[in-house]
C-alpha cells in the first residue's frame, strides 16, 4: 500500500494583496520543510505537516523534482502516475504546471509540464533495458461536464470508460505520437491555445475548466518478449470560487457553478476513501463527476499519485488557502495498490487498443447525425440500422458491466437519499403530531375550567338566592313580632 504524496505551495503576494496588506503580512509561519503554523481570519493558529512544503521563495525545479521526478521513474517502469493541481483561483495552480508560457526557455521558469516532457524522454533513453519505445500525448478539458478534445476540437463530448488491460479511458481520444520534447511542446502549446479561460476579478486569465495532459509510454523490453505500458496523467484542476469576489456573472457564474459542483463531488470521494468507521460499507461515489471518474485509478487505484495544494500566503484570501490545506489533509490518508502493467508476451497494438466494431462505428454514425439531425430522424434511423441487422440490440448496452453498475450506483443511492427524505418527513410528522396533542390536551383543559366555573356559578347563584330567601323570611318574621309587641 502507497499513500498519495502531498506537498503545499505558497505562491509571493500579488500586487493587490501587497496594496492592501504591505509587502510582510502573511497568513503562514515557517516551521521546516514539511511542518508550518496556519493563521486564519480569526487569528486561531493550525499546525499542518505535509511531505514538502514550497514557501513563496521556493523554485519551480524544487517541485519537480521532488514531486514529479520519481513519478515519472515509476511510469518509465510500467507503473502508471498522476499529478494534480488543487486550489482556489489565482493560488498558481496553472504557473506551477505550465509556467509563465509552455514554450518558455528560461530553465528557471519552466513549469513541471515541460519539465516532465523533458524528463520522460531523458528517462526512456537512459533505460538500457528497453530497445524500442512509443510516446503518444492526449489531451482533454471537463468543461461543464463535458469532455473535450484540445487536439481535435470537433470531439467536444468525448465518453470515459474501463477495461482491465487499459482501465480508465477515454473513447475516441486523439493520441499524437511524440519523438522528442520539442514536438510534444508545440502540440500542447496548441491544445493549450484551445482551452476554455475568462477573465474575472481575481484573475485575467481563469481557467474555466480542469485540464488533462495524458501522456501513455509502451517499451519493448530486451531481456524478454513482454510488452511495458504506462501512463502518466497530469490533472491542472480550476480553481474553486466564491461569487462574491470574482464577481462572476452569466456565463462565467455557471461555469462557476459547474466547476464547484465537480470539486464537491472529488471531496466526497476523498471523504469516501478516508472515512474508517467501523462496520461501515463505504460506496465511493466515482460517478458523481467526470473529474473522479478520470480520477478512479489515482484515487484508491494502482496509479501513484502526487498532490500539489496552491495556496496564496495573504489573510484576504486566508479562508479559502485553509479550505485546500484541509482537503489536503485528507487526502494524505488515501492508500493506493501501484503495480506494473506488463503483458505475459507481446500484445500487437490492435490487441490492446482494438478496432471498433460495426455497432460501435453505426453508433457513432448516429451520435455524429444527432449533432445534425432531428432526434426522431436520428431514432428512425436506428430502427431502421436494427431491422437490417447492421446495428445489433445488444449494441445499444454497450459496455454493460459500467452501465449496470451505473444503473446500480446510482439506484443505491436514490434510495438512501429517498429514505434519509422519508426519515425527515417522519420527524417532521411527530413533531406535528406531539404539537397537535398538546394543543388538544390545552383546548380539552380550557373547556374542561369553563364548564366548571359555570357548574360552580350556578351553584353560587342558587345558594345566594337561598340565603336571600332565608334572609327575607328572618326579616319578615322580625317585623311581625315587633308589630305584635306594639300592639300589647
């Protein structure tokens, strides 16, 4: 078992932050490379430990090659590997992995993607092992929980699926063959240039979608006939907003919407994975989002993982740099399974990435015409494709394993959501029913103290007139006695 690497990185103050704090105001102290002491808005202080700490002095070769270097090792020997960017807007997410620009050639300023690139092919030609190697580079952006091809822009829906030899995939992705880095840096600097950004008050240039650079290795071996793949993903995830400050609004506040949406859905999965309680069955809800989806195998999978936290060292955004650090924390606590991935012999390309077939080919057919077509064409027609055999039934399930156990998932989780619904109604109904009763008990208890009093005021009333009469006889009977003794 490995758990996720997971390292801070406090970018300098900018230039807002310094006209509104001064140049030495920060919201962090200095412990040692891993240990710091965290102050936030109300001046309680937190103790956080991570594997490495960046402070804002720190260089851009102090990442890599802590973080990225022994991961791109791991893939060179088979061992599949992630990297992921996390915080808030404008915390250096998109500097720390790309730098001021992808082609940038000042060493000092290169981001760990070039550095990567670089780094994989100096590896892959120092493996004395290995006689013959390919590099394909992919490249993808989630965009309103789309997947999009930054290579190939009219693959703007992209679908993610598994299988045992390949696990997470992407279908239909369009994979570039690389020979060196210079190529592979004018290829990502074009699919870079596609990539959804806009402009709000914290930022110039926001990314307004999580961004994948998929880099998939296969090396023939000397020393035996078996065939070595790796991959290696790099995950620049956008930023998490609050609306009050970047001001976000329209388009840019569902893009907003959309992109908090899916780093809930990776918390929840993070919290999934951490929470021990005993005697617990935990579903990991991977299929909330197409970011944990794409995610499955770094997370709690047999890809080892890196996690990046950036952070901004100024009190104005001290809330938000706690919120990453604490997503940190957790994460620190997922354990995952790396293992190679070696063929038992060598496997032809077309083995392991196999051609679609005839229903795969007419259902893409159908899915290109629904772009064009009105839905009801698009449905006769595939009536017609099944009535002439061309298109099979069992077509129309494919990948049934993932749909059923999509079906599954998301049934469970209805049904808990339907209970948790109906346990609320049921509290709601007894506390309805207990006030009902009081108030019948209080209703009941005043007409109760009303008839009474008026049973006692009879009561009164015929005893007063009782004593009345009583009274007017003693009365009567006085003056007829005193009218008796005058006549004597």
């Amino acid at each position: 078992m490995s758990s996720v690497t997971v390292c801070a990185r406090f970018r300098p103050l900018n230039s807002k932050e310094r006209r509104d704090h001064g140049d030495s105001p920060s919201c962090i102290q200095s412990v040692d490379s891993e240990n710091f002491i965290f102050k936030d808005g109300k001046e309680e202080e937190s103790m956080f430990c991570f594997d490495r700490v960046f402070y804002q002095e720190s260089l851009q070769s102090d990442v890599y090659d802590f973080l990225a270097r022994p991961i791109i090792q791991d893939v060179v020997n088979a061992i599949s590997g992630t990297i992921i960017t996390y915080g808030q807007t404008g915390a250096g997410k998109t500097y720390s992995m790309e730098g001021p620009s992808i082609l940038e050639n000042k060493d000092q300023n290169k981001g760990l993607l070039p550095r990567v690139v670089e780094g994989l092919f100096e590896c892959l030609k120092l493996d004395d092992e290995t006689i013959k190697y390919t590099v394909k580079l992919s490249m993808v952006e989630i965009y309103m929980e789309k997947v999009r091809d930054l290579l190939d822009l009219s693959k703007d829906n992209l679908q993610i699926k598994e299988c045992k030899v390949l696990g997470v995939f992407l279908s239909g992705v369009t994979e570039i063959s690389i020979t060196d880095a210079a190529e592979a840096l004018v290829h990502l600097s074009n699919g870079i240039s596609n990539r959804t950004v806009g402009e709000t008050q914290m930022n110039m240039e926001s990314s307004r979608s999580h961004c994948a650079y998929i880099f998939t290795v296969q090396q023939e071996s000397v020393r035996d006939t078996r065939l070595k793949t790796g991959k290696l993903i790099l995950l620049d995830l956008a930023g998490s907003e609050k609306i009050e400050k970047t001001g976000a609004e329209g388009k840019i506040l569902e893009e907003a919407k959309t992109i908090n949406k899916s780093l809930s859905a990776l918390g929840n999965v993070i919290n999934a994975l951490t929470d021990d309680s005993p005697g617990r069955v935990n579903h990991i809800p991977y299929r909330d989002s197409k970011i944990t989806r794409i995610l499955r195998d770094a997370l709690g999978g047999p890809s080892r993982t890196a996690l990046l936290l950036c952070c901004s060292p100024s009190p104005s955004n001290a809330a938000e740099s706690l919120s990453t650090l604490r997503f940190g924390t957790r994460a620190k606590h997922i354990k995952s399974t790396p293992r190679g991935n070696r063929s038992a012999e060598k496997v032809p390309r077309k083995q392991l990435f196999p051609s679609p077939t005839k229903d795969e080919s007419c259902q893409r057919i159908l899915d290109k015409l629904s772009e064009k077509m009105k839905i009801e064409d698009v449905k006769l027609l595939e009536e017609l494709f099944i009535m002439e055999g061309i298109i099979s039934i069992q077509a129309l399930g494919a990948d049934s394993e993932s749909v059923y156990e999509d079906v599954t998932l998301k049934t469970i989780t209805t049904l808990q959501q339907a209970v948790e619904e109906q346990a609320c109604v049921i509290k709601k109904l007894k506390r309805e029913n207990r006030y009902l009763k009081a108030k019948l008990l209080l209703i009941q208890g005043l007409n109760f103290d009303q008839k009474t009093a008026e049973r006692h005021s009879q009561y009164f009333w015929k005893d007063l007139r009782g004593i009345s009469s009583f009274l007017r006889r003693i009365l009567e009977f006085m003056r007829l006695k005193k009218m008796s003794k005058l006549a004597d």
